[in-house]
C-alpha cells in the first residue's frame, strides 16, 4: 500500500492542490489518498455487507480445521 500511495502521489497531489485552491478557507486535514479512498470504498461496499457473516463463518472454518487435526493426530497415535 505504501509503495501504491508513492506510484499514485502526482495525482493525490493534484487533487489536494486543486482542492486548496477552490477551497482556501476550509480545513486540509486529512489530505485526499488514493489509499485511503480505496480503503473507504472496499469498507462501505465490502466489509460493512460482509461484517456479520464473516464471524461465523470463520468460526465454523476454525472448528472445522480442528476437528480435522484432532483427528489426524488421533491416527496418528493408533499407528
């Protein structure tokens, strides 16, 4: 992400100069990032749909993963 944020300063730059421009009297705080844009969108589009279910469905994958090394080592120890 970092080295993204470096390849894609020139237009996070444009941005903020046009912006102090048109705004001058507005706060700068924090400046615009094509990261941090990025970042926001997969947030709201992603993430926030994805947040209640996603949980659970580790749990299960956790447990899952578990009970199936419970039982290799369980054969292990037969042989």
């Amino acid at each position: 992400m970092i080295e993204l944020d470096r390849v894609l300063w020139p237009i996070s730059k444009l941005i903020n100069d046009a912006y102090e421009q048109a705004f001058p009297n507005l706060p700068m705080f924090p400046k615009f990032s094509l990261t941090r844009s990025i970042t926001t969108l997969w947030i709201t589009k992603t993430y926030n749909k994805l947040k209640d279910v996603v949980p659970g469905a580790l749990g299960e994958l956790l447990y899952e993963g578990h009970q199936e090394l419970m039982e290799t080592l369980k054969q292990q120890v037969r042989t």
